[in-house]
C-alpha cells in the first residue's frame, strides 16, 4: 500500500521534534519531505550563546545529523525556501521551483528578530541573533573590531553579550526598562543578575530608548532620545521575534498574531497544520521549547490517528543559565499580580527565592542562583496548589544535605526535563540499572537536559543522589504504616519473590512489628498476596469480614427498550461479559462501577464511571477512571475499536493493569493520574500484552461463592 505524503515546512526543533514522534509511533507510515531554508540539518538554536561562549562547537549542537534523516528515509532539502502553499491542488512550491505533493502538511515556520522601526537599523553592523550564521557573523567582527553594543537586556541579548565578551570585545547592554529580564525577574533577583554580570566585564545602560543608529557606510555607535551617544562597531539587536506567518496568509490560512490553530493544532483550512513559534494557540504563540514540544507530540498522534488528548496550552517557565547563574522563573512574579508568599535571601551564597500567591493558591515563583526546587514549585503553579503546602523545609533548602532531601520527596514520576518528558525515574534508571555516571552519559541516554538545559542543575542533583544512594534511593514513598518500613511497591515486590500465599506467612516472613498487622496495612497485604495467587479464606472468622474485602464490578448497561440486535444487542452482550469478568475478582477499590451504552445519547454516565464503554460512528470508545462523586473527574479516552469483542479485551486489560498497578485502597482516578494516561495507553496498545492481561483477569480471580461458602463452614465447625 501507497504511503501517505507529510511535509513539513520548516527544518527547526518544533517540526522536527514531531516528525520524530510520528516516526516513533509508526515509522511506516508516511512518505516524509522536510524542507528547510538553512544549508545544515536539525540544530538546537538554543544552545547557540554556548557556541559564542567557546562552551559548544557547533557539531555539537546539531540534534539530528545528516545520517539521521537518510536512515529513516526522509528526504530533506536544505537551503530551500517554500514561497507558496495550493492547498486545493495539495502541493507546496519553492522560490527555486521545487514542487512536493501531500497528503498532511505541518507548517514549522518558526520566528525572526523583530527589527524596531530605528533609523539606521539596515545599516551593515547591525545584526539579529536567531542563527548559526549570526554567530559566524559575529565571530568575524570579533576578530577585526572591539566595541560592540546589544540591544535588548532579556535572557538572548545577555546570552549574546557574554558571548561577545569571550570573543574578546567590550560589550555594552542597552535596555529599556529599569532593570533586566523584567518579564521573568523581580527587581532584588534583577540587581544580583546585573551585579554577577557586571562582574564578569558587562556594562549596562538601563531604562535608554534608542533613537538612531548612527555611522555613513556602516554602524558606528548609537544615539539614544536623550541625545547621548555610545561608540559601537558591532550592534546586535535582541528585543523580541516575530512569528512567520506570511506563508500561510498567502494561501488563505487564518492567522492573528501567528497563525492560529485547535487543540490540535489543525488550521483553518484541512490537513493542513501549525506547529512550534509560528503558531497561535488560544491566543498565545509560545517561544519556549516545552510547550513547542508538547504541541509537537499532540499533533503526531493526531497525524497517527491516536485520538489525542487536546493540547489545552502549557504554563510557561524559564529555567536557564544566564552567563554561569542559574534562574529559574515562573507564574505571576510582578507585584501588581500578585502578593508574596515566601521571600528568602541568603548572601553568603548569592542564592534568591521568592514565591508567590494569589486567593490563597500559589502563582508563581523566582530562583535565583540555586534552582533545585524549579521542579516542584512548576508543578505547584501549575496545579494551583493552596499555599499551605508550600513546606517550610524549602525555604533554607540548597545546601548538599537540602538538595538530598529535595530529591528524596519528589515523586518518581514528576517530570523534570518538560522539554523531552523525563521524569525522576526515569533519570533515576539510568543511573541504577543502565550504569551511567555523569549527568553528560544522562543527558545521552534519556535526552534529559538536552534542549534548553535549563533542568540540567536538577539532574545533576539527581545523578549525585542516585549514585551516592544506589538502589535505596528508589524507596523514597513513605511505608504502609508503623508496622513495617516497606512501601506499597516493596511490599508487592517482596510478597511476590518468596512466593508468600497468605497474610500470617507475610507478616511473619517479612518481620512485621504487630504479628497481626494494624488496619492500615492488613487488608493491603491481603490484597496483595491474592495477586500473587494466594487465597483469601485462610484470614476470615464471619462471612462480614469477606463483605468488607472490595470484589466484583457493578455495571450499568444503557440501551433502547425493547430493541433487538444491532449496536443494543451487542451493548447488553458486552455489559454482561464485562459483569462475569469482574465477578469474584479483588480489586484495590471498593465499589468499582463500569458503564455500557450502545449509543453516544444513551444516558450510562460512561464518563463518570471506572470504565465506560460507548457506541459511537467511529466504533466502540472506552473510557477509564471516572467518577461521579467528589471529586469529579472526567473519564480518560483509552481507545477507539471496531468491535464489541475488541471493547471487552481492552476494558478487561485496563481492569487488570488497574489491579496490578494500583495501591490498595487507590481509586481507578488517582491510579491514572499517578502513572499517566500516556503510558497506560502504550502499555494497552501492545496486543500480546493486552491479551495477557485480559486473560490474568479471568484466570487469577478468587471465586466469591466459594469463598463465602468456606466462610460459612469455618463458622460452623467453631
């Protein structure tokens, strides 16, 4: 069969990294054409001041070499600039004449330097700072000049000067407001920027508005409106960009800002899409690389027919090095925004927080020169948590021992590198099981810290931690309860290797203070044990001690009255295969609901049920971890399949991954949320293992009746 055509507009980080993910997904399934208008392959733009700093070479900072696109057969043409877009025909064209059909198209325009209407600013001299001829550019001025000026005194004009101070030049930084970085820093975290800066040779004119550039044949200097002057032979411009959207205007494309598009990243005209700076979401066009990478993703599973969850925006952050100091900035940080929460200043160490709170939530937050609580307080704004669970302990954290116990508390799965999804396990993993040393062997081997590089002082934190704690380090989750120090997850692991089948044998096997358990832990070990293929019977003296145990599945089946075959009749078939499949079996929940509708308006509740099952013109949909009560939450899209058969193995596989994954006591919502709708999915998606799980379901559960029956008996012989 013919592969479908993708082309991609725009050979940068955002497109890439979606073409990358549509590979992963299903490498067979397109016919792949990049088009970009450098002469290089795939490069990480932000990653160029470490070039100008002598920190990178620029081999080093290309992400996808020219052996990458070869070897997974796409054509890339370089050095080629698409001048015009036919959607009716379906083909794009370049200004050299080349012309490529498709099926899906993906525009990855990305920015450029917005250029200020200053008179004087085509003069030779003056450049922008977007690329790696940029950087060449301003190497060969190094070279023959020794003054130069930068305009704009946020994160990539600072980048840009400390660049240029290494190359050997005087650097002056003019900016318009009273202070640096005024978008992500406060004025106390701005002041130590510029002292550390000014340290390293930096000079600053702050709250200057320039007039003109001045020089006949080529810049020479700088007149600001006051009238002063300021000498300079090389002037890089660096105060903002602007999306590229003049492409997609000429086709008839909508675009505002940038060019806007849905929750998946679709535009205004079909099969065609926008992804990375160029588009506008929601009315935000983002320039960060997380957010750019998560839209990328979205819009590869969209291309790969998956079904995504709708990309709802991203909180933006910055979390960078700026010339050696590391900051991190966050949420609502100006004081006409919101009020201060917490405010910590140590001096000896140069070291800055300051966290913010609005309603009694917390909404934002400035690290500065010590950002190893970036991860938890992003994930704090971006949960809305209340205040009060901002810890007392974080505000002298930074110390070894501080950082220790940071890393200690902070949940396996919480995302650490947001550019690429790694999370502290996985970083963790790497270092235990896969034997890397270094955070650099890390970065290689999970990609953490590999875009922006802003995270790469918390997996360096998190590397040290593992290898000064090995396997250890894993058991951060607090234990079950005083009578033991294993967590769920151990206790599972213990259970299952010496093969213990009932609660006495555990308890007394595992050293266990209370002989008989406590009420916390008792009921989880006995779950636990049933999975291992343990009975149940051994622990009960009364049949209400079997009730209180969580078993079976109530399902709720909505169809026509008195209909018969068709989408109905499979409904009610489905339903009751999904009752005896649940029947008798021990789940870590209590009254686990599951719903089955023939129809998207039949009235089951199907999305705040633990499983819901629905028919629709698509198939069957199936839908896990609702709930109905508080808190609501929403059930989660698993799959969408053609058959009832196909519903039933998937729901029954959710249900038994649930049983095998889940802490006793954890409802189906918090399960999710926990380990992630993604992996869930990926882990359902593979057949084999489906299967399998279908099958453990049915296979491993303890029959009810019988066990009520041996119940009844034990009470009669006592």
């Amino acid at each position: 069969m013919d592969k479908e055509r993708l082309v991609v507009i725009g050979n940068g980080m955002a497109g890439v990294k979606c073409v990358e993910e549509i590979y992963r997904r299903e490498p067979g399934r397109y016919l792949i054409t990049i088009f970009g208008n450098e002469p290089r392959p795939n490069y990480n733009r932000i990653l160029l001041s470490k070039v100008l700093q002598g920190d990178s070479s620029m081999e080093e900072i290309v992400i996808n070499d020219w052996s990458w696109y070869e070897e997974r057969g796409i054509r890339l043409f370089t050095g080629e600039t698409v001048g015009s877009i036919h959607p009716e025909a379906k083909y794009i064209e370049t200004l050299s004449g080349l012309r490529a059909d498709y099926d899906a198209l993906i525009i990855a325009t990305g920015s450029s330097a917005f250029i200020p209407p200053i008179t004087g600013i085509q003069k030779q001299g003056v450049i922008a700072f977007r690329n790696i001829d940029d950087c060449n550019t301003m190497m060969a001025y190094a070279s023959k000049y020794r003054k130069a000026a930068v305009i704009g005194g946020g994160l990539l004009g600072l980048e840009a000067a400390r660049g240029l101070l290494n190359l050997g030049m005087e650097t002056d930084v003019i900016h318009n407001a009273p202070y640096l970085m005024n978008r992500q820093l406060d004025r106390t975290s701005a002041e130590l920027l510029r002292k550390e800066l000014e340290s390293q040779g930096m000079r600053f004119l702050l709250g200057k508005d320039t007039e003109s550039i001045v020089g006949r044949s080529r810049a020479k200097g700088i007149r600001f409106t006051t009238g002063a002057t300021l000498d300079a032979d090389l002037i890089v411009v660096s105060v903002g960009i602007r999306p590229n959207v003049e492409l997609a205007r000429g086709c008839g494309i909508y675009t505002n800002r940038a060019i806007v598009v849905d929750d998946y990243m679709r535009t205004s005209i079909s099969d065609i899409y926008a992804v990375g700076e160029c588009a506008e979401h929601r009315g935000i066009a983002y320039g960060l690389v997380a957010p750019l990478y998560e839209q990328g993703k979205v819009l590869a599973r969209q291309l790969c027919g998956e079904q995504p969850e709708p990309y709802e925006g991203s909180v933006p952050y910055a979390q960078l090095k700026v010339s050696g100091v590391e900051v991190f900035s966050v949420g609502a940080i100006g004081e006409d925004e919101a009020d201060t929460a917490i405010q910590h200043y140590d001096g000896m160490r140069g070291t800055y927080k300051k966290v913010t709170m609005k309603n009694g939530k917390v909404a934002g937050a400035i690290l500065f020169g010590d950002t190893i609580e970036s991860t938890a307080l992003l994930n704090l704004v971006k949960r809305g948590a209340p205040v009060a669970e901002l810890s007392s302990a974080q505000g002298s954290a930074g110390a070894s021992s501080g950082m220790d116990d940071i890393v200690a508390e902070m949940p396996e799965r919480e995302t650490v590198c947001a550019c690429n999804a790694v999370s502290k396990g996985a970083i963790m993993c790497a270092v235990i099981e896969e034997g890397m040393q270094t955070t650099e062997q890390v970065r290689d081997c999970t990609k953490a810290s590999s875009s922006c590089g802003g995270c790469k002082p918390v997996v360096a934190a998190i590397v040290q931690y593992a290898l000064k704690h090995g396997s250890a380090a894993r058991a951060a989750a607090p234990p079950i309860c005083g009578c033991t120090n294993l967590n769920h997850e151990q206790l599972k692991e213990e259970i299952a290797a010496g093969g213990y089948l009932s609660r006495k044998e555990t308890l007394l096997a595992l050293g266990w203070s209370r002989p008989e358990g406590c009420e916390r832990c008792v009921d989880a070990v006995r779950y636990y044990v049933s999975l291992n293929g343990g009975a149940y019977e051994e622990e009960f003296a009364s049949k209400e001690r079997v009730s209180h145990i969580t078993s079976g599945l109530a399902v709720n089946i909505a169809t026509s009255e008195d209909a018969a075959g068709g989408a109905d009749e499979e409904a009610r078939l489905l339903g009751a295969e999904l009752y005896r499949a649940g029947e008798g079996a021990f789940f870590p929940s209590p009254h686990l609901r599951a719903a089955v509708a023939s129809g998207l308006n039949k009235p089951a509740g199907v999305l705040v049920h633990d499983i819901g099952i629905t028919g629709s013109p698509a198939g069957w949909e199936i839908y896990a971890a609702g709930h109905a009560e508080n808190p609501v939450k929403q059930g989660q899209l698993l799959a969408i399949v053609d058959s009832s058969e196909e519903a039933l193995t998937l729901a029954k596989a959710c249900l038994q991954l649930y049983r095998e994954q889940a802490e006793y006591g954890e409802p189906t919502w918090k399960w999710l949320e926990r380990i992630g709708i993604l992996d869930i999915r990926e882990a359902l998606f593979d057949w084999d293992y489906r299967t399998a799980l279908a099958g453990r379901l049915s296979g491993k559960k303890t029959d009810r009746a019988a066990l009520e029956e041996r119940a009844g008996e034990r009470l009669c012989t006592h």
